[in-house]
C-alpha cells in the first residue's frame, strides 16, 4: 500500500489492474499532468510520459502526435465537457481509464478552491460504456470498487457500501 491513506485503496486497485492489462514494456502516455499516480507508475516500471496541462477538450495535439502504445486516464475524463473528441483521437490501441461513478447521495464534485477543478460529467457505468464503444472502443475488462473515507455518518457508510471508482480496459475497434 501506499503512504498517502485517503487514495492508497484507489491507487492499489488501480495499479494492480493496470499490471493485470499492460506490460512495463509498452510505452504510456497519461493523460494529465504529472500526478502521484503517475509516479507510482514510473516507480513500478512503467514507462510514461504525461500531457502538459492543455486543454483536452480542444488540443489533441499529445495524443496525435504520441508513439505510446497505450493512453492512460484516471480520473481524467470527469473533468472534459467532451470527452468524445478525446477518445476519437487517440492512435494508440489501448486504454485503461478509470472514473468516479455517479453517487446518487452526492452531488458532483466541485472544487471551493480551484476554478478548474470540477467534475462537469459523473458517469452511471453504462454511460461510460457507452461513450467508449461510441467513440471507437472495445471494452475488455472492467472493475467497479468502493472508496470508504473512514469517517462517521450517513454518508461514509453509504461510500463503504455504494461503488465509487469505475476501471475499464478497452482496445481500439477493427
């Protein structure tokens, strides 16, 4: 496990399916800039290479112009208005991409503190799914997982027991 407590759950359940999907052989671009889970991958071996913070939305330019082999994005997709546009761009044939699942006893998430941070899209799985397959994707494996925060109430007893985290694994149609 990892030091960090609040995502040592997610990051382990996140590594141990991306080692189950790709080989440290396979080059990674990540979408995103460099993150602690970024990290953890280059600390297991993988080979990765991250976008620079544009706006992916509307610069496709990192994925277009990558020679990975595989695009990872973790919790990434959340923040895009179109993530459609993004997931058509990409030449590589494999994805690993996790999201936060829509809570019904939540509303999304928006930061107090950064502008940027927010989730414009809280997916249902089938939505997800469905957004992959539409935009040129075949899904392979998937995992759905909790996230307790390991607090007192209604809610974190709801989190204990209701899926958070979504990971899919998917290839490149024909």
């Amino acid at each position: 496990m990892y030091e960090n407590t609040y995502p040592s759950k997610r990051f382990q359940q996140t590594l141990d399916f991306l080692q189950n999907h790709i080989s440290t052989e396979e080059k990674v671009l990540d979408l995103g800039v460099e993150n602690p889970f970024s990290k953890i991958m280059v600390e297991q071996g993988f080979a990765v290479e991250n976008t620079k913070g544009e706006d992916l939305d509307i610069d496709f330019t990192s994925v277009q112009e990558s020679s990975a082999e595989v695009v990872t994005a973790f919790e990434i997709f959340e923040h895009l208005v179109a993530p459609f546009n993004i997931l058509r761009e990409i030449k590589c044939q494999k994805l690993v991409a996790s999201i936060p699942l829509k809570l019904w006893f939540s509303s999304a998430y928006q930061s107090k503190t950064d502008a940027w941070d927010r989730h414009y899209h809280e997916f249902e799985d089938w939505q997800f799914d469905w957004l992959l397959e539409k935009s040129g994707w075949e899904i392979k494996n998937r995992k759905k997982f909790t996230n307790p925060v390991g607090k007192i109430g209604v809610r974190p007893i709801l989190r204990s027991l209701t899926p958070r985290y979504y990971l899919v694994y998917a290839e490149r149609k024909g």
